[in-house]
C-alpha cells in the first residue's frame, strides 16, 4: 500500500472515531500541572487526569496522536532504526470502559483488515505478561493467533512512575531476514533487542495506580491505554530501511545534504549524524514552539544538549557553521497540516536556535582546545580519565553540557570522572544558596534579568519574558 505518514495517522484516528472514540488534540509537549515529568512521553500522560479518576471524561472513549519526547533514547538515536527522541504515539483510550478484549481484537483488526492497514497476520506476533492467561486466551482463542506467535515475557509490566500501570501486550512486526537471521542470537526473538521484529504497538491494561509512596491500589476502573509509534508503522508500510528513510524524515535529511559534504548513505558514521540531526531538528522545533527555550536547566538543558549535540554530529559531515536554523521550514513543511502551530512560529523558532548554535559557535573551538589539551596532558599522566574539575569547567564556561563533553572525550578512549564533576556542581548550588542569602530579593531580581538579557539581547522581549519565567 502507498500510503504517506499523514494518510496513516489520520487512518489511525477514523478507525478509533468508528468504534465511539473523540479524537483529542495533540497536547502541549510541556507538561502542565505535572511536576513528576520533565516533556509529555507519551499519549497516556497527558490523560492522567482521567486515568486516576479525578476528572471524569465527556466520552470514556478517547484517541489521540500525541506529540512525545524520550531523552532515555537518545543514545539509540541514530543507531538503531526505531529510536527518536521526538516522535507520535497514536493512542486509543478507554477510561473504565472496554478491557482487553476489544482493545486486543481491534488492534488486530487496524493492523491486518485490508480497508485499514492490511498487514500479513503472519507477520505478526505479540508478547504478553507470564501472569495474564486472560490476554493469552484472547489472542489464541478469540483472535486465532498459534501459540508461537504468542510469547510471555515478564517485563511486560508497565509503569511510568506515579499514575496508572498494568500488565500489557505488545504487538511486533517481523521485517524479514534481512534485518536478522542468526539463530544463534539470544536476542533474536519479539521482545528482544533487535531490529528484525520491530515493536510497533504497546496496548496496557491499567488497572492498578502507582502512588507516590510506591505501593500499587487497584483503579476503581480498569482502563485501557494503548501506543503505537507513528514513525515505526510508516516505516513498516513504507518499507524502509529505518524510520529514517520515511517521508517524516527524509525531506529534512535531503536539506541537510544540500549543506554538508557527504552525502546520506556514504557510510555508517555519515548516516548516523544525518539522523542524529533530523532527529533532534523534530524534537528542538516542536520544543519552542510549545514554549520550551535552551537554558542550563530542566527542559532547557535538554533542548541546549540536543543542539549542541547535533552541531556534534554535524562537525563530522563538514558542517562547521550554524545550519539547524535552516532545517526548521522543512519540519514545520512536512508536519504543517496535522500541527499548524510549528509553521506558524517558524520564524521565532529560527531565531531561537539561530541564537544558541551562533552562541555555541563562539566557544566551541576554545572548549575544543581545552579537550584536546585536557587529554594530552591526562595521557602522558598514563590517565584515560577526563577530571571533573575540567568537565566542570567546560559546561560553566564553555557550555558544553556533561554529555557532550562526555561523548567528546569517549572518541579517543577517555571517560569522564562523574564524581568530581558532581562535586564541583555541589560546591556551585552551595555557593549560589549563599549568595542568595546574601542579596535582598531586589538585587537578586536584577541580577537574574541582567544575564537573562545579556545571553538573549538577540531575539527580543518575548523571549526575554518566557525565559526569565523559566528561571525563576
Ligand atoms: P522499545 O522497546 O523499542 O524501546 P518501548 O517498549 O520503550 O520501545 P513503549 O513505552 O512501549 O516503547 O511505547 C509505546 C510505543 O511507542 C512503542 O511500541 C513504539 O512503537 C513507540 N516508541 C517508544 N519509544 C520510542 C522512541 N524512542 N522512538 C520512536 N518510537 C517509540
Ligand atoms: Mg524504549
Ligand atoms: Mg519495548
Ligand atoms: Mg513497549
């Protein structure tokens, strides 16, 4: 079937409008009245209100595709196939309404009736947790599946933290030998750590809630909450090789080409930071225009990780000037009918990345030289470990966030010293609380809109205005 990512999604949302869902908006990535959680990860999250029963929903049955970003991914992103940091889940809900049984058969029927995907069955496996012989039975008896196709594995348990949580089935896609065929690879099986059987679609049965103290209650009502990767079903349908080489990605990747000097394909190094790029391009874009700006904490330091990381990658197929600014039009083209708001911002979001890969620019030779000397000196010392007073002082005057400075000095067979690092972050937070002590409340309000201005004069008062929000 030819179908592009948006005919997919849409697909996706029709199917669960049949069956009585509404369709929700896709919610703002920065989570509101959640402190538990840095970005939205997943459909499920923006929904906890109903989940754990204190809001009660006009229709129990829900369906969304929800903007999602994982930072616990993000080194898979660019070596495996199906990781982003950025991506959609498409998700159908029901809040004390249909169990397993209908989530499980319509899940079967999206995937593998022709009107709707109309996938191979025998393609197709699942996993369910070792204690629930209800979902085994479902997919055995009700659905037809041969016992083979169904595997018990015990982490499918989930749990994101407090809110809702339960025992789940997920559901895999087997692309072929090509993509695996070594028998005697332990990991070789759906569930395992491969990229032959691609995990597309996780449905939970949640029917216990996660309090903060740790213990689980049972929910008053048993819901159902279910995620699918977008960009992993298009790759499936659009048969590709990584989710990478979809129309979700592709355009962005054939911008970046136009400014680099090699060229998509040309090796396993190249093709990993033209992903990296168009993978943190998606997750930065979306990012600002949700209100999110680069800064040295919380959601901000995520974004400034992220750019600067691409600008990493980007080092490494010849780009040595700001360039991700440039990419943002191609984002906002192939995302601008579902999410109209990207394109709408495009310009701010330009001159937010604009300002920090152009402030980043201006040290990043300087921090390189420190990094480069650092090591010398370490080697002939016969240390391969990189100090902490120096990975300090590479993220407080440098602004080369841990990370980077990590992966940096990780390419010549260096690790960092987590600990000293740590130390000197404590004796800063120690030193800032005394200052604080010190200064009235005034002077401290003055001081924090005069760096704010200095870092920021660029792009303007808005920004000035969101980002001394974030400080406070
Ligand atoms: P994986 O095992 O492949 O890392 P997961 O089990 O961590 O995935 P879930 O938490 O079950 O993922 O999320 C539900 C669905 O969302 C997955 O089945 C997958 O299709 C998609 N998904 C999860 N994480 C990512 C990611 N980092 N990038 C793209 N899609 C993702
Ligand atoms: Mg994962
Ligand atoms: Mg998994
Ligand atoms: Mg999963």
């Amino acid at each position: 079937k030819s179908l592009t990512s948006a005919d997919i999604r849409q697909m996706f949302l029709d199917f669960f409008k049949e069956k009585g869902h509404t369709v929700e908006p896709s919610a703002s990535l920065v989570p509101h009245e959640d402190p538990t959680l840095l970005w939205i990860n997943s459909g499920v999250a923006t929904l906890k209100k109903y989940f754990d029963g204190r809001v009660i929903p006009e229709n129990p049955r829900i369906v969304n595709a929800q903007k999602s970003i994982r930072t616990n991914d993000i080194e898979n992103v660019g070596f495996t196939a199906r990781h982003h940091t950025f991506f959609e889940m498409l998700g159908n809900f029901s809040i004390g309404d249909y169990f397993k049984e209908e989530a499980m058969e319509w899940a079967w029927e999206f995937l593998t009736e022709d009107q709707w995907i109309g996938f191979d069955p025998g393609r197709l496996s699942v996993t369910v947790h070792p204690e629930d012989d209800e979902a085994y039975q479902i997919w055995k008896d009700k659905i037809g599946l041969d016992e083979e196709r169904i595997i018990r594995i015990e982490e499918n348990f989930w749990d994101i933290g407090e809110g809702p949580s339960g025992p789940n089935t997920e559901i895999f896609y087997d692309r072929g030998e090509k993509y695996g065929n070594d028998p005697s690879d332990p990991e070789l099986y759906p569930g395992g750590e491969n990229e032959r059987y691609l995990e597309i679609w996780n449905l939970v049965f949640s029917q216990f809630n996660h309090n903060p103290d740790d213990t689980y209650t049972p929910l008053p009502k048993k819901n159902i909450d279910t995620g699918m990767g977008l960009e992993r079903i298009v790759c499936v349908i659009q048969d590709t090789e990584t989710n990478f080489e979809t129309d979700l990605f592709k355009p962005i990747i054939e911008a970046t080409e136009n400014i680099a000097n090699k060229k998509y394909g040309d090796s396993v190094e190249a093709d990993a930071s033209f992903k990296v790029i168009a993978d943190h391009m998606r997750t930065v874009t979306f990012a600002v225009s949700d209100g999110a700006l680069p800064s040295n904490e919380g959601r901000g330091y995520v974004l400034r990780r992220l750019l600067r990381r691409a600008v990493r990658f980007a080092k490494q197929i010849g780009i040595d000037k700001p360039f991700m600014y440039k990419l943002v039009p191609e984002v906002s083209k192939i995302m601008v009918d579902f999410y109209p708001e990207v394109k709408k911002k495009e310009e701010f979001i330009q001159n937010v990345i604009q300002t920090e890969e152009e402030r980043f620019h201006e040290t990043l030779n300087e921090g390189l030289q420190i990094l480069s000397t650092i090591m010398k000196q370490e080697t002939e010392k016969g240390s391969s470990v990189f100090p902490g007073t120096e990975v300090f002082r590479l993220y407080d005057t440098y602004g080369f966030p841990k990370e980077l400075t990590e992966e940096y000095v990780a390419e010549a067979g260096f690790s960092i010293d987590e600990e000293g690092f740590q130390e000197e972050m404590e004796k800063q937070r120690e030193r800032a609380r005394s200052a604080r002590q010190k200064a009235d409340s005034m002077q401290i309000q003055e001081g924090v809109l005069g760096e704010v201005h200095v870092e920021s004069s660029f792009i303007g008062y808005d920004v000035l205005n969101v980002e001394t929000k974030l400080l406070e």
